[in-house]
C-alpha cells in the first residue's frame, strides 16, 4: 500500500474529524482529482513538439495524456481553431495517490522559488512547476527532451471549502497560505 494512501487513511482523517467536529467519517474531503497540464509556445509553432510533452506526462504519471486542441480562433496570440496547444492528464483514485507521494516526498522539495500556494474558492489547489526536471522519473532522460517545458499542477478534493482545504494540503505537507 501507498505510504500517503495509508497515512491520509489512518493518521488525516482521524485528525481532521477532531479538529472539524464532524460527527459522520464520510463528511472529510476526499483527494477527488489531480490534473497536469502542458501548454507551450512551440507546439504553435511546430505541432510535432507536442509529442515531447505527451512522453514526458506519460512517464510522469504512467498514463496516457489526451492531446488538447484550440476550441476557437485568437488572432493575438495566432492561433487557429483545431491546433494542438498543449497535452493534459487527469489523475484518479490509487494512480492519483501514487503520483502525489511522488510529487510531494520527492519533487517538491526541489523547486528553488515555490511560492506558498493558495487555496482557490472552491477548495482546489493549482501549483506551477516552471522545471519537470524536478521528478525523477526524467532524471535519466535530461538530455532527450527541451528544457523550456513547464506545467501546472492542479490538485481537486471532494466536498470541501477552502479553509477545510488548507487543512488537508497542510497535513499532506505541501505549503499553503493563511
């Protein structure tokens, strides 16, 4: 079992039904989704670059990304309906668990200016990584792939607010703002 998966299970959940007053278990939020995406400026430019984001997120998190096209034409930044700008990958369940012990026991620790991250309205959290050298999965391949790739990472829980919120991510060890 996932060291996180059994934390989060065992030592979170009893902490926060203390410090919530909640008289039901199924009450505390839930890690709902995690969700990568990768939009770049050279996938306009050259739409086969796309294929270096798609390996990097699928040796990242072990699934297949979804390629992201243009839902409508924007002059400014010339971009035409249906080009390929980016890639994207939606996390569930065991896989979503998996990912984010890797993420926060070993990647997060390595981004030199990680601002403390805020809580958004509805309870979610968004971190921006400017350097997905920072997982070691890629450590091997440094060399193979552009180092100008970037990405963000957005982290959703079920049924909750975002002071709720700042409980858990703060339990879970990733940094939140007050």
């Amino acid at each position: 079992m996932n060291n996180l998966k059994y934390w989060f299970d065992n030592v979170l959940k009893q902490d926060l039904l203390y410090k919530m007053n909640i008289g039901n278990s199924f009450n505390i939020p839930q890690v709902d989704k995690i969700s990568l995406n990768i939009n770049f400026k050279s996938a306009i430019e050259k739409p086969k670059t796309i294929v270096y984001a798609a390996t990097i997120l699928k040796i990242i998190t072990n699934q297949k990304p979804v390629i992201c096209r243009a839902k409508k034409s924007i002059a400014v930044f010339k971009i035409r309906k249906g080009m390929v700008i980016g890639c994207k990958v939606s996390l569930r369940k065991k896989i979503a668990f998996d990912f984010l012990s890797t993420f926060i026991l070993l990647s997060l620790g390595k981004i030199k200016n990680l601002k403390v991250c805020k809580v958004n309205n509805t309870g979610g959290l968004s971190i921006g990584i400017e350097n997905l050298f920072i997982f070691p999965q890629l450590l091997s391949d440094y060399e193979k792939f552009p180092k100008s790739i970037s990405s963000i990472v957005n982290i959703k829980l079920l049924k909750s607010d975002p002071i709720v919120s700042r409980l858990v991510f703060s339990g879970l060890q990733i940094p939140v703002h007050k």
